[in-house]
C-alpha cells in the first residue's frame, strides 16, 4: 500500500511534465474551474468575497465565491468534488468570464494509480505518443471506472449527470476519446424517421459563442445555459434510470416494407402525406400493443403503483398496473433546443397516412421549437428511430412514467439464408452439396427496452415477435383494417 | 438573450408582513428552494415599516445615516442581492421576480412594469440604462434595481416609491461618515433628483400598483396564481426560513459583512475595521454606538 502510494505520487509528478507536451491532457488531476457565463453580455466581474482557500475540500456544488457585476451579486457554485490548489483573484479582483477561477485537484483518477511503472520507466518528452496511445487501447479494452476512458471534464460531467458509464460509449475522438457527441448519441436521440433530413445534431447543442471571446473559452468547459427542452431531458433521465431496465433484441427483415412503401409512394404524394417508415412502426406496434396491454402503461409518481386506467386491473403484489385504452405513442424527437418525444394520441383510432401526417405536423413544430404541451404529455409507449441517423442495436432508456420503449436501427442491406430455404442442389459424385439460397435482404434491428418490475421478458418478446411479425407480412394489418 | 419565450405558469405572491427582515428572508428562502423550472416563476410583492436596505457588499456607516436612523427607529438591513442602498416605508412597494438563470432579464421586467404602470396611472416612467425608472419630466427616480443569480436560478427585485416623505428618505441615506471612509464596498449611486407616483397620479396607490402589475404578469403565463401569504406565520413554522431571518437580523451580517474600510476620525485618527470589528488603531476612541 505503501509502495502504492509512492507509486502515486510519482507518476503525478510524471504526469505534470506529461501535462507540457500533450496538448490537452484529459485526466490529469488538476482542472481549472473557469468563470462560467454570467449571462447579460456580462464579460467582467468582481470577486468581492471567497468561501474557499487553498487547501480547502470542496464538493460538488458547494459556495466558492460571491461575485458582482453591476446590480447583479451572483454565487459561484463548484462544478467539481476536490481540493482547491489556487485562487486567482483577490477580493475586489475583476474576474473575467470564461478564464480561471480557482484549480481544483479532482478527485484521484485510478489511471493514475494503475499505470505508475509504465509513466516512471518512459521519462517526460519521448514517451508522449506511445503513452497516449497505450491508454487509447486500455480504454477501449478497460472495463473499470472512468478514470481510463480519454473525455474532457465537461463530457464526464455530462455522462455523470445522466448516469452514463463512460467505458461503454464508444469515442469517435482522437485516440478513443470520447467526445460530447458520442455521449448525447448513447442516450439515443434521434429525428423522426428515415426519410427526411435530420437536423445536424453537432450544432444544435454548442453554446452560441459570441465572435470576439478569448479562444480558450471554445476549446473545454463550454458553459451551455441549459435552456428548455434539455433541462427536461435531465430531469427525465435521472428519474429513468431509477427504473429497473431489461433489453430485448431482434432483427427484422423489411423486404415487405420496403417494397409496401414504395408502392403506397405515388399515393401518398396524390394524399400529400409524407410517408416515411416510422408511421408503419408505429401503427404495427399499436396493432401488437392490442395483445400485449401491459406494455402500454404507466406507473404512479411514487413508483409504487402502477396505473391502469381502463377497467381491468391486474394487481400485481400491492401494485396496480394501469393499461391506458389509448396507445399514445411517443417518438424521439431532435430538435434544435435537443431532444423532445412528444406522442401521437391514439394512435389505435389512426390510419397510417393519418399518424404519417402527424409526425409531420410534431417534425415542423418542433423545429420551431413550438411543441404544445398536449402534445408531450399522456405518452403510453415510446418509439426511437435512431436508424435515421444510424446504427443497429441500442439501449433505449425508458420514458417515465411508461414502461417500455423501442429503439429502431437503420435499414441496412445485408445478405441472409433466404426465407423459404430454396435449396440448390448440386451433386457431385457422391457427395451431396445443399446450396442454401443466399440473398440480400433489408433488414432493421430493434432494441426494446422495459421496466423489469412490472414487465417480464415473455411478455416483451411475445410482443416484439408480434411487431416483427406485422412489418414482415404487412397484410396481417390489412386483414385488421376496419 | 431575451428572447426565450417564457414557462408556463407564473405564481403570485403577496406578502402581509411589514417586516423588512421577515420578507427579505422569506423572498431568500423561496430563491434557494423554489425550483422555478419544475414549478414555474414567482412574482413576490411587499411593503415595508420605513427601513433602510443597503446591498450585500456595501458598507452601512458609509451609506446610511445611523444616528438618524436609530433616533426615527427606522430598521436597517443588507439584503442578499447587489446594488445601492433604498429606503422603504408603507408607501413603497417592493416588488421581487424569480426565474432561470437563463430568463433572468431585467430590461425586459421593467418594460412590462413600467408598461403596466404607464397605462394604469397618469405617470410617464421610463426604465434607464442603469435599471432605474425615473419619472418624465424631470429624470426623478422612483425605482432602483437589484438581482441575485446562485444555482441556475436568479431573482430581480425593485423598490417601486409611490409614496414617500423625501425629506426623510434624503436624511437617512446621507451618513455624516460618508466622506471619512475608504473602502471597495460598492458605492450608491445618488440618483439627481427623486419622485413618487403620487407627485404625477394623486390616485396613484400601493395597491392599485399591485394590481396592474399582477394583471400584466398573469398574462405572461399560461397558467398563474395568486396567493396572499401571511409571512410571519410562515417564518414561524418553518425553521429552515427562522435560520435565514435570524441571520438577516444578526449584528454579524448587518455590519460585519462590510469590506474592510479605513476610517479617518475627526482627529487624524486612522481605524481600520475588518468584518465590522476594530483591526487596529492607534488612539482610543469612544463607541457611540
């Protein structure tokens, strides 16, 4: 333990020379907590009163200083858990927006603490890329904490706040680094459908960066007023994943569907409907949801009952189950405030070219950003359509108070055994060689996720091979056409 | 900035205490609990006994006159927020709006008060560059500003004069010591000249102030509410609120709270005080009060 702590201590003296060669060295233990924005076109303020000194241990939210802009006194709050290691102004000092406030010394990264033979053998300058490069891999191989993933703080806050294991997004950055993107992509937003354009993700969630700030201020710690629909989103999340989540995966093949909708193309135009994949998702799954009520449900605030609102009631041990009559089904929604999942009410009542229509109505309000409240509350059951941005499996989190939600791949052509097992025979001599029929079909992935306490996985597959099973032979839901 | 259109409900609160530290505790109270993004803004109007509120990094033996106010029994309290010192009494109407952070916009809260106003009474206020209002003609100020962010959320309060005794309300904001004092605290501005509602509009009253600036509010949300709070109960119930209020009252936030200052005594004496308490000095000294 000793030698550990040694060890420690040498490599952060290692890692501090490391700090002057690699550019942005993610985890080293010591961040500089910068003024964030004020707000107000407010670029300056004056420190008039520090809670914290050098030395001291500061959590997470916890008062570092009392500042004073014009009429306006603002209490800074610590972003980080930590020991504060310097403070840059003095009281009546002006500091400025978007440059240092205090250097906090994070919480001890386990990279630290694991990699000290490998940093004391390299030395400083030479070993910078193959340091760098050895961690990328042990990230990617590493299943520990999230000490070894490469993010910059403002992405692990981010991953923390909604409960995201760094270790399973996969980075897209430099060197395995995972990058904000990668994290709001793992949280599975989405636009509407396939078809039409999606918005460009990456500039929808950048703070909006006046021209003339210092250039430090874009590179980390980006300070985004979280506005909107996003502070939802947090809210959201957190409530979320207090819900016991099981998956349930499947492929489906859309030949059917591909060809069903190339066909209803003309037809839709003449109806002016855009018709994209999503309403057949969504009408197949009202369709299933017939058979299976318990998925379109909703549990109580108090995560004690569930509720069931139409006149059958399963009680489930102490709890209640609501089955809703309407199947009020939710989509994902990327907007340019983030993420919205308004519902299609009653759906079970719609034609498909009807729900078509009222994806489209939802898609352009919500690229005003002008979603109506009726249309975000009273969702039964969720639907993502992260294939249109891309994708095959994933791990949707469920919406509460609902109890199951599906994430939807992107189409992708890829070959499989053809479906009647038309078999070419080939004989030679005395060998018989079955040639099994190979062909490229269209297929999707669907993810389904449900909450474990009130839904068990027979049910959540019945129901899936039920969806499955209306996309591949879309004449079941024409036989149910009233 | 301002362009986010506002939430969806909007709460109205009317406070019954005349208590200055009784309000300033209960209006900090709800700043630091009242989650205005789940539960919607709040608009909270009071008045006051006559008091002297000086800003939270100010020095009260700079702005305020002590000997005149502890001879008239007006009160003196810091509040949390920045800015300069005002003086209140029942004429006056203190008027406190809760947000985000990210909605916090001062200019735009004058605009709808003054709007308000303006049509309610024959008075002419026109909001300035410092977040003032001033009365038209003459640039008579009847209302200074202030605002609190902390935690993504933020809080803009007002004086609103509609009635006031200028004389006393001059006498107690010019401190004798003013001139004898070096020190960073944040100075008051000295608005030229100052004006009451009432000077323009002699029906103009506190409450119909209330009322046309509630009327206006409500129609910012989609929902709102109105609700009259007895105050003092409430402090009394709530220690959480009791903790705040006995903080506001204490000697220890009143003056301790000043940045520390040099004062020059009468004769060449040098004091220099730090957190309200004597640092050093070279002379003795008689405490008047």
């Amino acid at each position: 333990m000793m030698a550990a702590r040694l060890l420690g201590t040498s490599s952060r003296i290692a890692k501090f020379s490391r700090h002057f060669h690699t550019a942005k060295a993610a985890f080293l233990p010591v961040v500089q907590f910068k003024l964030s924005d004020i707000g107000e076109g407010i670029a300056e303020v004056q420190v008039k009163e520090w809670y914290v000194k050098e030395g001291d241990t500061i959590s997470q939210f916890d008062k570092v200083c009392e500042v004073q802009s014009d009429k306006a006194a603002v209490t800074i709050s610590s972003r980080y858990d930590g020991i504060v290691r310097k403070l840059y102004h003095d009281v009546d000092g002006m500091a400025r927006v978007g440059q240092a406030l205090i250097d906090v010394e994070v919480e001890g990264n386990v990279e630290e603490d694991e990699k000290p033979k490998k940093e004391e053998k390299k030395g400083a300058v030479t070993s910078t890329p193959q340091a760098s490069k050895e961690s990328a891999t042990s990230a990617s191989e590493s299943s520990a904490s999230d000490g070894k993933v490469l993010a910059t703080p403002a992405v692990r806050r981010l991953a923390m706040e909604n409960k995201v294991k760094l270790s399973s997004v996969r980075g897209s950055g430099k060197e395995g680094r995972v990058l904000k993107e990668d994290v709001l992509k793992f949280l599975g937003q989405v636009p509407a459908d396939h078809s039409s354009g999606s918005t460009n993700i990456r500039t929808t969630h950048q703070a909006p960066l006046p021209a003339a700030k210092s250039y430090e201020a874009l590179k980390e710690d980006v300070a985004v007023p979280i506005r909107g629909y996003t502070r939802a989103m947090i809210k959201t999340m957190t409530e979320a994943l207090k819900i016991p989540h099981f998956g349930y995966n499947d492929e489906i093949n859309v030949d059917a569907l591909v060809k069903l909708r190339g066909e209803l193309k003309d037809f839709a135009k003449e109806r002016h409907v855009k018709l994209s994949y999503m309403p057949f998702f969504i009408k197949a799954a009202s369709l299933a949801l017939f058979e299976f009520p318990g998925l379109n449900a909703t549990t109580d605030d108090k995560l004690e009952n569930i509720i069931h609102k139409v006149s059958t009631s399963i009680m489930v041990n102490t709890q209640k189950l609501i089955l809703k009559a309407s199947h009020n089904i939710c989509l994902a929604m990327d907007t340019p405030g983030g993420l919205v999942v308004p519902n299609i009410k009653n759906c079970e009542q719609r034609s498909i070219f009807e729900i078509a229509q009222e994806i489209t109505r939802l898609m352009e309000a919500g690229k005003r950003q002008q979603i109506g409240r009726e249309d975000l509350v009273g969702g039964t059951f969720t639907l993502s359509n992260i294939g249109a941005i891309g994708g095959t499996y994933a791990s949707p989190v469920i919406f509460p108070p609902q109890v199951a939600i599906g994430a939807i791949g992107a189409i992708e052509r890829l070959p499989r055994f053809d479906k009647h097992d038309n078999v070419q025979l080939n004989i030679n001599c005395f060998l018989e060689i079955y040639l099994f029929q190979v062909i490229a079909a269209n297929v999707i992935k669907v993810s389904w996720c449900a909450d474990h306490r009130v839904v068990d996985g027979a049910t959540m597959a019945r129901f899936g091979n039920r969806w499955k099973f209306y996309l591949e032979h879309p004449s079941a839901m024409l036989a149910q056409l009233k | 900035m301002c362009t986010i259109s506002r939430g969806k409900i909007g709460k109205i609160l009317k406070s019954t205490s005349t208590c200055i530290f009784e309000n300033l505790a209960f209006e900090e109270h709800i700043f630091r609990t009242h989650n205005v993004e789940r539960s919607g803004e709040v608009l909270l109007m009071w008045s006051n006994r006559p008091s002297v509120v000086i800003g939270r990094h100010q020095n009260p033996w700079v702005e305020v006159n002590l000997p005149f106010a502890k001879e008239t029994n007006i009160e003196i309290a810091r509040r949390h927020s920045g800015g300069g010192t005002v003086y209140h009494d029942q004429g006056n109407l203190n008027i406190s709006l809760l947000t985000t952070h990210a909605q916090h916009c001062r200019p735009k809260n004058l605009k709808f008060i003054s709007d308000a106003l303006n049509s309610n009474f024959t008075v002419q206020i026109v909001p300035n560059s410092r977040d003032d209002m001033e009365l038209q003609p003459g640039n008579r100020k009847c209302s200074g500003t202030a605002a609190r962010i902390a935690k993504g959320q933020a809080y803009h309060h007002l004086t609103l004069l509609i009635d006031a005794d200028l004389e006393i309300l001059k006498k107690s904001l010019k401190s004798p010591f003013r001139d004898q004092i070096e020190s960073n605290a944040t100075r008051s501005v000295r608005a030229l000249a100052v004006g009451f509602l009432r000077e323009d509009d002699g029906n103009a009253s506190v409450e119909g102030a209330e009322m046309a600036i509630s009327e206006v509010y409500r129609k910012l949300f989609e929902q709102s509410q109105f609700e009259t709070i007895d105050v003092s109960s409430k402090i009394a119930a709530n220690p959480e609120i009791l903790k705040i209020l006995e903080e506001l009252k204490s000697w220890k936030w009143i003056y301790g709270k000043s940045p520390k200052f040099q004062f020059s005594g009468e004769n060449g004496q040098e004091i220099e005080v730090k957190d309200g308490l004597i640092m050093g000095t070279d002379q003795r000294f008689s405490t008047d009060f």
